[in-house]
C-alpha cells in the first residue's frame, strides 16, 4: 500500500529531511516517488481546501508556501496507519517519545512532516502530486 507525506518547509528548509526521511526507512518505508517543490499559493489553498473554514487555514497556507517541501509516496504494509504512528501527534509535545514529530517538529504549527489520514485521501494527495508520475512498481 502506498501513502504520501510531506517534508514540510520548516524541516526541509532547516536541513532535516534527510534525518527525516532515514527514520522513515528505518521504519520499514519504502520511497517510491519524491520532488521538490515549492507550493504556489493557489496549489496550497487547494491541498489544504478541507480546512478552508477552519481558523488556522490562512497561517497554514502562508507556512506551505514559505519554502520548498518534499512530496513523497511511501510504500509498506499498512503505510497510511503505520506512518501516521511513526510521525506521531500533531502537537511535539504529545508525539510519543522517538516519533518525527516530537524529534523534529518546532510545534503544532511547525509540525516538520503531513501524512495522509486515510488510504482514500493518500490516493488523492497522490495525485495532486504525482499525476502522470512513473512510480517504482511492486
């Protein structure tokens, strides 16, 4: 199965996707399609458009756009549980203990890592990304 994450700006930009991207393989991940890429402001407000109601949605769009991010399609059994896990909490200070998150993330804002919550949106945020992309098979 396969899932997306993206090294967020803040992580990207302070030169932790590496270190980021090594727990996700030591985690069992494989990558399977990664770029770089610095999300225009409509291209944000579009990932994002879920939360367009929600009152964090205009600082959540200015972050994305702030800076390069790293899209990457993940592959592993259960990849959309099993990353979420392995990113932990959204908030550092309630990721559990050795998470992405509560190594690398600055706070709930800057929280260094997305990853999608069901393996129907992962196929969406897939594409918003990848489209027409040649992926490694198996």
């Amino acid at each position: 199965m396969d899932t997306l994450t993206i090294v967020k700006p803040d992580a990207f930009g302070s030169g932790r996707a590496g270190q980021i991207i090594a727990h996700l393989e030591a985690a069992g991940f494989l990558i399977v399609a990664a770029r770089v890429k610095l999300l225009t402001r409509a291209e944000a407000e579009a990932f994002y458009s879920v939360h367009r109601e929600r009152p964090f949605f205009g600082s959540l769009v200015d972050f994305m756009t702030s800076g390069p991010c790293m899209p990457l399609i993940l592959r592993r059994e259960e990849a959309v549980s099993e990353l979420r896990r392995v990113i932990g909490a959204t908030d550092p200070a309630e990721a559990d203990e050795g998470t992405v998150r509560a190594l690398y993330a600055e706070s709930k804002e800057r929280n260094a890592i997305h990853a999608s919550d069901s393996p129907e949106n992962a196929e969406i945020e897939i594409a918003f990304f990848f489209a027409g992309t040649e992926r490694l098979q198996g």
